[in-house]
C-alpha cells in the first residue's frame, strides 16, 4: 500500500461523529466472485454490500485533503499474474461533499469494482486482494479493510485460524489498558435532533416578510374585505381563517417538489445548493435581490400571473375562490418574499435534513404569514393598533437588502472553498461583513439615502436602537480579522470559512494552542507530575467535528480555562499514518479472527480505541486519572459548551475525591 493512501486511510474515521457508540460500526460487507474469460485471463468482481445511508468512495484520489479513497492491493510478489488496466469501479457523476467541500464520487447500496488478469504460472491455485477503504453516513465515518482470498474455480477457501506470534500478542496484549470504571461510566447517547429550530427560522422569516411593503398594507385590506364583504361576521371569520390556512398550505406545497427529488437521489439537494455554478448563480441572484431592495428596480412575478389567480378568484368563489386569493398573495409579495425564502432554501438545502427541514422552514414560514389574517379576523379591533404604512416599510426592505449582501457572500464562499481560488479566505469574509454592516449602521442614521427614501427628521428610538444592535455586531465580528483565540466567532460557525483557511500562517497544531500531547505514555507520565486529571481526546488531522468540538466549544472561556489550568490534554490521532519504528509494528489479532497490520502511529491509537472502548467512530473523549480509572461518562461530540464544561467540571471533581 503506497504511503500516500495510507496516510489517508484513517482520516474520516472521525469526521461526522455526534455520539459514542458501544459497538464496532462494520456498515459494508464484501464478497467476491470470478469468472474465466478465456484459457489463462479472469475476471475478478469485487462487490461491496453498503448499508442504507452509508457511503464507500471512489478509487480517484481527490484534490487536496479529501476522503479516503478506496485501494485494492493484489498481493503478487511472485509474479504468478499480470492485471489487465485498472480496477474499474460504477459510473457515478461527482456530487458535492459539504465536508470536504468538493466534487467526489461515492456508492451507496451495492458497488462492482472488477478487475481483469491474466494467469502467468499453470500452478496458480489462491490470489489473496485486500480492499482498504472508507465508509461514512451523515453522522461519522469508519475507515475499514478487508482481504480476500480467491480461488481460481471459485471455491471456497480453507482458512486457516489466523495466529500471530509471541512478539505480536505481547504488544497487542500492551494496547489493552484495562481502563477502570467502565462499567459504573456508561458512554452519552445522542438525543434526536429535532426539527424545531428550523421551524422557528422560516417563522421568524415570515414574521420578517410581515414587515415588508409587499405584505404590510395587505393585512388590514384583507381582513375588512372577508369581515364587511359578506355582511356575516361568522361567515368573514370562516373566509378569513380559510384565507390565512390556504397561506399557510402554499408554502408547504412549494417544498413537495424536493421530496420528490430527494427521494429521486438523496444527495441531490445538496449538490443543488452546493454546487459550484449554482452557488455563483446564486451568489448573483442575491445581489440582484439585494439591489432590488434597496429600491434601485422592482422585481416581480409577470403580472399576467396574478392577474389569472385574482380573476379565477373572482369567478369561481367560495373554497376554491380563496385558495386563488391566497396564491394571489403570494405571487404579488414574492418581491419582497422571494429573497427570504431564497436564503431559507440555501440553508436547508445545505443541512443534513434536506427536504425534510425545508418542508418545516416553509411550513413556519408561511404559519408566520398567515396568523394575522385570522388573528386580525377574530379580533378585528387589533387592526387599530396597527402602525400606518409609510417610509418604514421601505427602511425595512434597505435594511434586508443589506443581509441579502452579507447572504451572497456566504454563496461565493462556497464556491471559492471548493474550487481554492482563496478569494474569500476567513479575514476578507469577515472584513467585508464589517464593511456591509457599516454601512447598515450609517444607512439608518441617515447619511447613506436610497432611491425610494423620504426625508429623514428625527430619528425614531426604534431606528436608533437598531443602528446600535448592528454597530454592536459590526464591533463583534472585528476579532475575526485577528490572529489570536477570539478569532473564532462561535455565534456565525457555518457561515465564515474554516478557522484553518486563513490568511495567516498556522503553526500550532494543538487545538486553540492548548498544551497536547500526542503519545499516550508521555501524557500519563505528565499526568503524574502534575497531578491532574487527563482528556484522551480520541481524534483525527482531518475531522471535521472535532474541529467544530474545539473551535465552537473548547474555546469558550470556561472550557479554555478548564482544559488548560486543570487537564493534561493526549490527543491519539487515528489518521496518523507516521510509520512507527520497525521494531514496534506488529500484528493484530482480532476478535473476528482476521489479522490487523499495526505499521502507524494511527493504527495504533485505533486500535488501542476499540480494544478499550469498543468504539470506533471520533471525536471520542475519555476523562480518567493517571491510574486509567474513568471519572466520568465517555462523551462525544457535544455542541453545547455548557453540557461540555459541566461534564469536565464533574471529572475534575471525581479526581480531587
């Protein structure tokens, strides 16, 4: 195996790892089969069985740091075949992996890798293959290897028990620590991941398009039309209700189409929203939109539409009359509307939920728009305290058309991050989200005017108090630009490019500059002298939750302090595929009978994790003493920093008893 793949092998072991689980992951199955092509060539079919959700890559190494792709290695020292051409593998396109950011190629369900040879010695009776590769779902990723040991005439092999010598199983033997409290300390399990923070987002964007021209005005018209057309307050109520449910269904139908397509091909929202040429069309769409609100031209729906909708309204009545009126709400407001379902659509597209969170984005959405047209039906009296529409209303749509410009970078980001232009490296995002959000701030205390913008008198409290929430951002962006801890904007995580795709030099490569030690020994016998407590941080060069682990949540002040004042902190990289001393490689035995070439500095810390803790996914966190007795519950990925800090707080104090 050359050293290059293996320097990849174990890189997404740990990359999408939110939870600690008590078993060994083993999500694809190999098998094989050959077929005789002719006197002396064979056909050799690799075929990997990969379980729902689970993804193996292609054999193509990617550009830059990518995922691990998968290598068939022919053990032929002797010469007794030659291959014909490469392993071929499935015709897939590339879709777009929002971890790596790149375009990869990747299987799911079953995939055919074939080979072709040709027999060079009559007495040829085993080949022996093995497969190194990567598989990965939504949430972590497990490298895997498997041999095969093929016959010619396709029988079965006799194989024997696999042994390893006495140098072996000594050192093997030396990997298991017998850890201490394993079983009073019972690994964390993930919670459910909920769809109500979406839901909040999309209604609090139909709160937002409330505010705008497009729907402000139409609240109180409405609702007089339903309440006095009829001249029976109980039948307007009915009509206004319906009106305002009909709203609300609209907005759930538009995201149907992207059940379908997902159901089509899983990944296809993603690649939607993530690639490359996508994200500059939308990249410029938000200028577009973003130019629009500021008043410089009006974008609408073709007129002839809501024209259709309001007739067909008009002729047909009743149920069906309303829903057309419905739909005639939202084609006229999508000017106003179409930018901020624009920015719910790129998030959900991106997020793990796809369609699903989409549907709820819009579901909360279109609830936010439709409650004042019933609630204002049931208590009509409320219309009196509505404020009158006027220059506000248009200081609501600068104001959007400000995020929508902060919004589109976030598309060019994209598209730069995979493509390495290093046009938007972290520092020039956040510079220029100052910069936009400057000029926010100097809009509303008027020295900036746009084209449908009135006089300005005295400025409002409410104008005011905005000016200074936007100024208060623009002041907590600033550390961004810097080269220092408070670099890491937790709040915005997701939005700015990646700490590491900076314009500075990066030349720790501990977490936040944290004092680690990489060897497990040494980080005992530090331990020791210093007489505190030890995080084995089970994790990778390349994992991206653990770089998520350490810039949104060990570099909150409380976890800062607590790692460095109380912890000796060993990080046992699993990707690191350094090739340990000769005379410390050796050979595995594992519980399932195969044998494990332990040759890496990675391996070994992998294989030291599942020996321990059963547990093969990262970042996996342990917190014991330098007696390996556990002081606490084995933890995993875990985003709220409170539940993290509390969590060390209680092995700290488990180790002073």
């Amino acid at each position: 195996m050359d050293l290059k793949h293996r320097l990849l092998t174990g890189i997404f072991a740990f990359l999408f790892s939110l939870v600690s689980f008590s078993q060994i992951l083993e999500p694809v199955t190999w098998k094989h089969s050959i077929e005789q092509i002719s006197d002396k060539d064979y056909e050799i079919t690799f075929t990997a069985s990969i379980d729902d959700g689970w993804y193996v890559y292609s054999q193509e190494e990617p550009d830059g740091i990518g995922p691990i792709p998968t290598l068939f290695t022919f053990n032929n020292q002797e010469g007794n075949y030659k291959l014909q051409g490469e392993t071929s593998e499935p015709k897939v396109e590339p879709k777009f992996d929002k971890v790596f950011e790149l375009d990869l190629k990747k299987f799911q369900g079953e995939a055919d890798f074939k080979q072709r040879i040709t027999v060079l010695n009559p007495d040829l009776n085993l080949i022996e293959v093995i497969v190194d590769y990567q598989t990965c779902n939504d949430e972590k990723c497990i490298p895997g290897d498997f041999t095969f040991r093929i016959t010619l005439d396709g029988s079965e092999v006799e194989v024997a028990e696999a042994t390893v010598d006495e140098r072996s199983e000594r050192m093997s033997k030396a990997l298991e620590l017998n850890i201490k409290g394993l079983d009073k300390y019972q690994a964390k399990t993930e919670e459910e991941q909920s769809y109500f923070s979406i839901f909040l987002l999309g209604f609090l964007g139909g709160l937002i398009a409330l505010l705008t021209p497009c729907v402000f005005p139409m609240i109180p018209l409405t609702v007089s039309f339903f309440t006095k057309s009829s001249g029976d307050s109980n039948k307007g109520l009915v009509n206004s209700l319906l009106y305002g449910f009909f709203i609300f269904l609209i907005y759930v139908l538009l995201s149907l189409p992207f059940h379908v397509l997902d159901s089509l091909d899983p990944g296809i929202l993603n690649n939607i929203s993530t690639n490359v040429t996508l994200n500059i069309i939308f990249f410029i769409i938000f200028i577009v939109f973003a130019f629009s609100f500021f008043g410089y031209y009006e974008l609408t729906l073709p007129q002839s539409w809501s024209a259709a909708m309001d007739s067909k309204a008009n002729k047909i009545g009743g149920f069906i009359g309303i829903f057309f009126m419905a739909l005639t709400l939202a084609i006229v407001s999508f000017s106003c509307t179409g930018p901020i379902l624009g920015t719910l659509l790129g998030s959900s597209l991106t997020a793990d939920g796809g369609a699903m969170q989409l549907s709820m984005g819009m579901s909360g959405f279109g609830l936010a728009l439709a409650l004042p047209f019933s609630l204002f039906a049931m208590f009509p009296k409320w219309l009196n305290s509505l404020p009158k529409s006027g220059g506000w209303l248009n200081t609501v749509k600068v104001v959007l058309g400000f995020i929508e410009l902060a919004l589109a970078l976030k598309f060019l980001s994209n598209a730069d991050l995979v493509e390495h232009w290093g046009l938007l490296k972290r520092e020039v995002f956040i510079g220029l989200w100052i910069v936009i959000t400057i000029g926010l701030v100097l809009y509303l205390f008027g020295k900036i005017k746009f084209p449908h913008d009135g006089p300005i008198g005295k400025l409002s409290k409410y104008r005011i108090t905005t000016a200074l929430l936007f100024l208060a951002f623009a002041i907590y962006l600033i550390p961004g630009l810097t080269n220092t801890k408070h670099a890491n904007l937790k709040l915005l995580s997701g939005f700015p490019p990646p700490l590491f795709y900076s314009l500075y030099d990066k030349s720790s490569d501990c977490p936040l500059d944290l004092n680690c030690y990489k060897d497990l020994e040494l980080g005992l016998a530090q331990a020791k002298q210093q007489d505190k407590p030890i995080l084995l941080d089970f994790t990778g060069w390349a994992c991206v939750n653990c770089r998520k682990m350490e810039e949104q949540v060990w570099s909150t002040t409380d976890v800062y302090e607590m790692l460095s004042e109380n912890y000796v902190i060993i990080s046992l990289y699993v990707d690191d595929k350094k090739l340990l001393p000769e005379e410390e490689q050796f050979q595995y035995l594992r519980p399932n009978g195969t044998v494990k070439d332990i040759e890496t500095i990675g391996d070994k810390w992998a294989t030291l994790q599942t020996i321990n803790f059963k547990n093969n996914s990262q970042p996996y966190y342990v917190l014991m003493d330098y007696n390996l007795e556990l002081l606490n519950v084995t933890n995993a990925y875990e985003p709220n920093p409170d539940d993290f800090y509390e969590w060390l707080k209680t092995g700290l104090e488990n180790y002073n008893k």
